[in-house]
C-alpha cells in the first residue's frame, strides 16, 4: 500500500526548472497528494526565478582622499568574490580619482549571476574649504533614487526596474587612533540617513593591533554620542537569531582594512597582498587584517538584507517625502497622468494575483 502510494507521488512530478538539475515540482491533483499541500515548492520556485532573473548590487566607496579607496575596489574584484571574472581592462596603475564613476563586473557561481557594481568617488579633503563636501555623495544617492521612483511611477513600467540605488556606502576613516575628526562625524551623520553606512579604518597596516582595537572602541562611543546610523541597524534586526548575528558584527564594527591590487607568491600560493621590508600583509588573511570580514558581509551574509533595507527602508522614507512634496503631482515629477489605457494595468494586477 505504501509503495503504491509512493509510486502515485513519483508519477505525479515533473521538473520545475530545467536550469536546476534535480528540482521537481509535485502537482496537486484533487486527493492524489493526501493533503500535501506543497508550500514548500515555493522556495524552489522562487530560487528559480532568482536564478534566472541575477542580482543587481551596488556598493559606494566613500572618504578623504588618499585612503584607498579606489584600491579597495580593487581588491574587492581581485578577491575570492570575482578572480575568474576579473575585468582586464580596469585600469592597472591606480591614479588619483577626479570624477565619481562606476565599475560592473558579472560574476557567476553556481548558476546565480550577479551584476556587482562599485560606484568609486573623488576624495575630499584636498580644497581649502571643505564645507558641504557631502553634497555630491548625497545628490547622487538621492538621484538614484528619484531614477527608481519615476521608473516605479510610469504607466507602462519595466518588468523589472534597472537598480541604481546604493546598496551599501563603505566610508573611509583614516587610521589616526585618535577619534572620528569632525569631517567624518558630519559626513556620516548625512549619509546615514540616506544610505547604509558601513564604517571602515583605512590602510590599518598603520597601525598595531592594540591600537586598532583602541580605535575601533572610540570610534564606536562617537558614532553613538554623535547618533550616527551605521549597518546593521540594531531596530532593524528580524529575530533574536539575526540579532545574534549582528550583534557580533556591530562588536567588530568598523572593520581594519587592507587594499592591495598586487599578488605575491606565500608558500608557493598566489596571494593578494602588500610587500615591506618586514613581510607580507596578506589582505585575505583575517588574521592580518579584516577585508575578508567586509567582503563576507557584503557579499555572503548580507547582500539580501543590504538590498532589503535599501528598498524598504531608504527608498521608502525617500519616496513618501517625494511624493509629499510633489503632492502627487505628475507633472513636476515629469510624468503624465493618462488614463490607463482599457484598464490594461489593472487587468495585469489582477492577473498577477490570481
Ligand atoms: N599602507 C597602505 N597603503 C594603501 C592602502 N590602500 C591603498 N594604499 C595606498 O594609498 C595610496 C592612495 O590609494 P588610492 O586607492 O588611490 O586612494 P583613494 O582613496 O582612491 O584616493 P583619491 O582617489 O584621491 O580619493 C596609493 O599609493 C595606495 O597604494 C592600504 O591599505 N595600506
Ligand atoms: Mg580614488
């Protein structure tokens, strides 16, 4: 009796996604299914799509000038995250940034593709009058988004809107030991209000491993006197396990990092890292240093909530004063208010539920 039913089971899947070896999907055929429902298939469904449709992320790098960060973009796609896809046209000596602009590379693993963009910017701190330095940053977080919004608010949408809103910010504080300059403090306190921050202490190699823990404690007490947000936002965390989690980043936060564009040869491996006279820094090295933490974080533990936060939280806050602002109206936002056409949007909403 049991095989039979078995065999009924068997009988009744099909492949769900041709892309996935292996994925069936079990119809649902009056009782054939003794009350499986089968909600669990969802999740194939949904990994599916994913699969199919890719990720779009998008990280800015932020600070002073001269901190690496156009270095650290370059670490980042030389790392583990992109070494096949490597691009080899990124320019090879890295030169003084003029003008904010943005690297993509497609990287796959598995099946799942994903478009990583790193949005690089001209450092400030070099004219003598560093009023408003933010502004540009601020201007083109909030462009983005306006972008999304009026994509968002066109009769004929795109199917998928193209994502140009930044996921994540690293800003740059430079390795003094002392405490966050008044420069950062400002500089964060805007963006944290637009953006996810994530903090970071630039070219720590310059400092010992006393004074980075010294540092990163300062560093902390300023960011809560001063009431900056940085990521993971403690109010935003879903469940006592993701708390957990995040609390052991926010512990660690802001990561001591390391750039390099350089490989050395280490025990007869291939390493990213920087020569002195006394050794190697090996950058993917956690005990050298913590861009192998950063790179984890963005990339394997919070790309999905990074993305979440963006769109939910971000997107959302600047959406409603937008529309506030406009007071729903069309045409300062630069749209037309034409009347659906034979009511085809709401038929495609309505379909979309059945
Ligand atoms: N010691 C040390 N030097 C670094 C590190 N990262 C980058 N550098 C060096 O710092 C210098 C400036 O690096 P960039 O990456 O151009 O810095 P940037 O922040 O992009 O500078 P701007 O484009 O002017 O804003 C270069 O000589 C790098 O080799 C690091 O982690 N440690
Ligand atoms: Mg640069």
């Amino acid at each position: 009796m049991e095989d039979k039913k078995e065999e009924e089971i068997k009988s009744i899947t099909q492949p769900l996604c041709p892309s996935v070896p292996g994925l069936q999907m079990s119809c649902i055929r009056g009782t054939d299914l003794f009350g499986y429902i089968g909600i669990e298939a969802v999740l194939d469904q949904m990994r599916c799509k994913t699969m199919k449709a890719g990720f779009e992320f998008n990280i800015m790098v932020v600070g002073q000038s001269g901190l690496g960060k156009s270095t650290l973009v370059n670490t980042l796609f030389k790392s583990k995250v992109s070494r096949k896809s490597c691009a080899p046209d990124y320019e090879e000596k890295i030169s003084k940034t003029v003008k904010l602009h943005s690297v993509s590379h497609l990287i796959e693993e598995k099946g799942v593709k994903m478009k990583l963009t790193v949005i690089d910017t001209p450092g400030f701190g070099d004219q003598i009058n560093n009023d408003n330095c933010w502004e540009p940053i601020v201007k083109y977080v909030n462009e983005q988004y306006e972008k999304y919004l009026r994509e968002e608010l066109h009769i004929n949408r795109k199917r998928r809107i193209p994502d140009t809103r930044v996921h994540c910010c690293i800003y740059f504080i430079p390795a003094t030991g002392h405490r966050l300059r008044p420069i950062d403090v400002e500089f964060m306190k805007r963006l944290g209000k637009i953006v996810s921050i994530v903090p970071v202490i630039a070219k720590a190699d310059t400092l010992t491993i006393e004074e980075r823990q010294e540092f990163k404690e300062r560093i902390r007490q300023d960011l809560a006197a001063n009431g900056i947000h940085v990521y993971p936002q403690r109010e935003y965390d879903e469940d006592p396990e993701e708390r957990i989690l995040n609390n052991r980043i926010r512990e660690n936060i802001p990561f001591a990092v390391v750039g390099t564009d350089k490989e050395h040869q280490v025990n007869g491996n291939k390493v990213l890292g920087r020569k002195t006279k006394w050794g190697i820094i090996e950058v993917e090295n956690v005990a050298h240093c913590e861009f192998a933490n950063l790179r984890d974080l963005l990339i394997r533990s919070h790309l999905q909530d990074l993305k979440d936060v963006t769109h939910n939280i971000h997107y959302e806050t600047y959406r409603v004063r937008r529309l506030n602002e406009s007071n729903l109206n069309f045409s300062e936002l630069g749209l037309s208010a034409v009347p659906l056409e034979n009511g085809t949007a709401d038929k495609c909403e309505s379909d979309s539920h059945l």
